[in-house]
C-alpha cells in the first residue's frame, strides 16, 4: 500500500489541491446560481477536449501536442460555451435554466458526434466523463497542481471581494454594478480551471468537488461564511485523499466514484459532528 | 455646498427607443439629500442606472469618481446561497466594527441583530443592513432605489434620519428613488423632491 502511494504521490498532491482550489470556485459558483450554467461550460470544454483528441489522432501527433491541443481546444470551446450563455443571462431570458438545458443537450450530442467522426476517441469519452484520477500522467498532475494552488490563492487573496460580489449577484441580478477587473478574474480562473479539469480528472470529479461541499454546507450549516468555507475547503480534498488511498488499496473500485461517495459520507459525518458539538456559530 | 452632480437637459428613452423622459435638469450638492419621486412605470431606475453607468455623458457632469459613488439597487432576490449571518453582510465593508456598528449605522442596527441569518431575518432587517453596509462605506454619493421598501413607518422615519445625520457628518450627498406615498415623509423631514411626472415624455 505504501508502496502504492509513494507511486502515486504526485498525482494525490495535484488531485487534492485541485479538489480544494475547485471546491472553493464552486462557493461562488453556486452563490451566483451559475450552477446549470458551470455544468454547460464544462459539456463545452469536454467537447473541445474530445476534438482536441481527435485531431491529434487523426493527424497523428505526439509529444508536447499531446498536452497542449486538447487544452487549447478545450479553452476555447468553453470560452465560445461561456460567452453564448452569458448573453442568455445578460438578455434577462425568463426561465435561463431551460435555455441551459437546451445549450446542454446540444453539446453532448455534438460530443457523442465527435466521437463517432474519430472512432477511436469512444473510450477516452467514457474516461473524460467518468474520469480517473489514478491515470493522470506526471506532467498532467504538476499542470493540475499548480492551477489547484493558484486557485487556492486566488480564492484566498480576494475572499472577501469575490464575496461581496457573489452576494450582490445574487440579491440584485443584472442591477448590480460588479468591479470589472474582479469579475474578468473570477471568470478567468473558472474557465481555466474546467478546461484543465475536465480534460485531466474528468467532468464528473469536476462537477462534483465544485457543487457538493458547498451544497451539503449550504442545506445543513448555520454559522456563515467562516463555517461556509472552512466545511468546503476540508471536504473536498479530503475525500480526495482518502477516495483515492481507498480505491488503491481496492484495485477493484474506480477513483472518481469512490471519491465521491467518500465526499457524501464524510460531509454527512462532518455536519453531524459539527451539529453535535454546537460549534455552528464560530 | 459642492456639486456634486450637474445635470442638463436630459433626455432618455426605453430600451425600445420610445422616449421616456425629457428636458430633465437638476443638481446634487453635498450634504444634501434629493429625492425622486413619481409613479409605477416613469422611469425612475433607468434614470439612477443612466446616473451609473453615465451613458448620456453630455447631459451629466459628475464630479466625484465612480469609486466614490455607492448604489443600492432594489432587491431582485431575498434569499442567499451561503447561510450568512447580518455581521457577515456587514463585515464585507472594511470598516465595519463590532462594537461601534451602533453609532456608525446611525441607529439603525443593534448589536444583538448582526448573529441573526440572512435567510432568515425580516425585510426590514435585510434592509436595513443593506443600506448600513453602505454607509460603513463612507461614499461621497449615496444612491439608493426604493431604500424605503419593505420598511414599517417607525424604520422608515430611522432610515430618513441616519441618512440626514450621515450626509451632514460625512457631506455625502444622497440621491434616493422613492414612492408618491412617502411624500409626508420626506416633507417631515425638509427633503427636496423632483416629480418625474413633469418630465415625463408626453
């Protein structure tokens, strides 16, 4: 087992710090109610990821392109995503969540498309969906690593800010005069971060560190933002790592999977925890 | 007292093209409260967003900067994601303070309040903590849309007197949208109005 860890050191450091960098996108995330709109943009990246794939295969090219294409495409296919359904939201459409659906809809089926245009990308479809973190190469896990970290930062630096600004969003919509330059930030880091996310550990460890701990925290605890995004921030990477010691040890069980059964449980138990020993109000 | 705000001969018109208002002049002072009033529909929030956003700049002169210019929209949703407490609404201004948040929200918050929820605490509370954390902001321009909805009579008179003690403490001047029916109100308490309905486009 220890043998086991010691291989896949790396790849548990840049998967914990990417669930925590995600976990704290997603506070925000949810706080602006962007959530349908954060799960388009993420159909969006794993379309350009597919496409990526594809070229490199039908142009056979290797090396660094192996890396860099599925990226690049990635981020543009989710910037085109996120631009189009900001104009939903920016025209003040009725109902945006149904246009979502539809925006969504659209993407998978041009992803299932793509797959069958470059026949061999049906098993990397399966993996960028369903994702598996035990996979990731070295040069992928130090990309996810530091992207993780620079969230983190980001996130920490500007925490109050991006707070603030989440929560005039969401009390005043469209009305809300937002600081620009914050905004185009905030922006920023969400699309880098689906884009590698997605193309790396997978659209469903992706949805998931970025929606559960701040959803479980929101539905149970009472004590604030402290309490908010400290639940978050443990959560998160903390399934992470014993998701994945587990399913090493059980070569049997998937990692995404088991991390985030691990996140539901754990997170239940923290809730009961912290419920117990009154500690909602610090 | 400074201008704060000049404005000449404004007209606007609905996103439509259709013409709203028209030939509107009026100035902000410093230390000065202003209100806006007229009925449902005349254009009072398109004109504090064209205030803002100072989209008709030939029309409009303001002297202070945007950064110094604070803005309360009306709510669009009550309920927050995160289950805030009133302190954390109010600590995202830097210079909130605990122990002085009575005198600096001029009356209008007590101590005891702020480990209320956000979630769950009553318009008029939510209100009020909206527009305290403006205050704590110490903006030389308050602009405030309907800063009286969801207000009973006692916390609206709180609301008008904070805002008086606070324009001639900081000389901030405070343009507010507000109600026909408030017109006793801001009457009470020596508040110039401008009747949009003058300037509503025939």
């Amino acid at each position: 087992m220890i043998e086991l860890i010691q291989l896949y050191k790396w790849s548990i450091l840049a998967s914990t710090l990417l669930s925590m960098g995600l976990a704290l996108l997603g506070i925000h995330l949810a706080s602006r109610d962007r959530a349908m709109q954060t799960i388009c943009v993420g159909q969006g990246a794993m379309l350009g990821v597919l496409l990526g794939i594809g070229v490199l295969q039908y142009l056979e090219l290797h090396g660094i392109l192996e890396q860099i294409l599925p990226l690049t495409t990635a981020l543009l296919t989710s910037i085109a995503t996120f631009a189009l359904s900001q104009s939903y939201l920016n025209r003040g459409l009725a109902s945006a969540n149904s246009h979502f659906g539809s925006l969504f809809a659209i993407l998978l089926a041009l992803a299932y498309l793509c797959s069958t245009l470059f026949p061999a990308l049906e098993s990397h479809m399966a993996q960028r969906y369903f994702g598996d973190v035990a996979t990731i190469s070295d040069a992928e896990s130090m990309m996810i690593g530091v992207l993780g970290l620079g969230s983190i930062v980001c996130m920490s630096f500007f925490y109050k800010r991006f707070a603030e600004q989440s929560f005039d969003q969401a009390l005043y919509g469209g009305l809300s005069l937002p600081d620009r330059s914050l905004l185009r930030l905030f922006e920023l880091t969400v699309l880098l971060c689906l884009s590698l996310s997605v193309q790396t550990v997978g659209y469903l460890f992706t949805l998931a560190c970025l929606f559960i701990p701040t959803t479980l925290s929101a539905r149970h605890l009472k004590g604030g933002m402290k309490l908010h995004t400290i639940f978050c921030v443990i959560l998160a990477p903390l399934a992470t790592l014993l998701g994945f010691i587990l399913s090493l040890g059980l070569s049997r069980l998937p990692t995404v999977p088991t991390i985030i059964t691990i996140m539901v449980v754990v997170g239940w138990i923290l809730v009961q925890i912290l419920k117990h020993r009154r500690l909602e109000g610090g | 007292m400074s201008v704060v705000l000049e404005v000449a001969d404004l007209t606007i018109n609905t996103p439509g093209g259709s013409p709203l208002l028209s030939h509107l002049s009026f100035s902000l002072r410093s230390g000065q409260i202003l209100a806006i009033t007229g009925p449902n529909g005349i254009g009072k929030t398109t004109l504090l967003q064209a205030l803002l956003l100072d989209t008709h700049s030939s029309h409009m002169i303001w002297n202070t900067p945007p950064h110094e210019r604070a803005y309360l929209p009306q709510l669009h949703n009550q309920y927050f994601h995160i289950n805030l407490t009133l302190k954390d609404v109010l600590s995202f201004a830097d210079s909130f303070n605990f122990q002085r948040i009575e005198e600096e929200s001029f009356g209008l918050i007590s101590r005891t309040m702020l480990e209320r929820a956000w979630n769950t605490a009553s318009g008029g509370e939510r209100q009020k903590t909206l527009i305290t954390r403006l205050l704590l902001k110490r903006s030389k321009v308050l602009i405030l849309d309907e800063p009286m909805n969801h207000l009973d009579k006692s916390s609206q008179k709180k609301v008008i007197e904070a805002l008086h003690r606070f324009a001639a403490q900081e000389r901030c001047a405070v343009l507010m949208v507000t109600h026909e029916q408030h017109a006793n109100l801001l009457a009470n308490h020596k508040i110039e109005s401008i009747d949009l309905e003058q300037w509503a486009s025939k």
